[in-house]
C-alpha cells in the first residue's frame, strides 16, 4: 500500500495512487507540456509570420496550444474538473478539425496541430487525449478516511 497524501481537507487522506501527478501521470502530464511548448511556438510564428495564407489553420493551432497549456496546468496541480474539461475539448477539437481538414481541405493549406488528426506531430493529438481521459478515469477521486 502507498503512503497517504495530504488532501485540503484536514483529518482525512488518499492513497498516493490516485494522485493525477503519481506514476504515468507525470509522463502524461510532461508530454501535455512538451505538446504545449511546440503547439504555442508554432502557432506565434504562424500567426506573427504567415497569417494571411491561412488564418482559419493559425487560429486553430494558438486555440489548440491554450487548450495544452490549460490541460497541463490543470494535470500537474490536481485539477481535475478543469483537466477533464480542456482534455474533451482537445478531444473533440483533434476529431472535428481533423475530419474537416480531410473533407475541405482547401480551408487548411496549411497544417495545424489538429489537422489531420495530428498528422504533423506523429498522430500524438489524436492518442494523448484518450490517454489523458483515461488516467483521469482510472485516477478517480480516492475514498478519504477519517
């Protein structure tokens, strides 16, 4: 058994496994924060350099790097409310804007970080939110005792 962690509630504790930041949690959440360095860098250049060839594409990739930066926050300091929310959003923001990147592909000359599914970055937009939405469930809130 692990040892207990401290909660925000005094008198009670949670075993260190369902902690977000224990075990894959921190290779999940430095992956999210190495997919939110390349996806804001990338996007300041588009957008500074290159916006008027494809301002919809630029949008979409500084979207999607608050959307990383946010889920990274939120995984590293426990916030699993906020983590849940910004990771379905990246979710259904890879899906969507990868099945539209595939059937009009004219309002993406050039890629985004979603764009066609993540294609750019190795297809890890596409898998890191199923991982991440899984060690969110699998975490789950611990019992506390008292």
């Amino acid at each position: 058994m692990s040892d207990p962690v401290s909660t925000p509630h005094p008198g009670t504790t949670r075993d260190a496994s369902h902690d977000l930041r224990s075990g894959p949690g921190i290779i999940i959440v430095s992956v999210y924060g190495v997919l939110a360095l390349a996806a804001t860098g990338r996007s300041i250049l588009q957008i500074v350099e290159y916006f008027e060839r494809a301002p919809l594409s630029y949008v979409l990739s500084a979207f999607a790097a608050v959307v990383y930066l946010i889920a990274t926050v939120a995984l590293a300091r426990g916030m699993r409310r906020l983590a849940w929310v910004a990771i379905s959003i990246e979710m259904v923001g890879v899906v969507v804007v990868g099945i539209a990147s595939y059937l009009v592909p004219d309002a993406f000359p050039d890629r985004t970080v979603w764009s066609q599914f993540g294609n750019g970055y190795g297809y890890v937009p596409l898998v890191l939110p199923v991982i991440g939405l899984w060690w969110l469930a699998r975490s789950g809130r611990a019992p506390h005792t008292d």
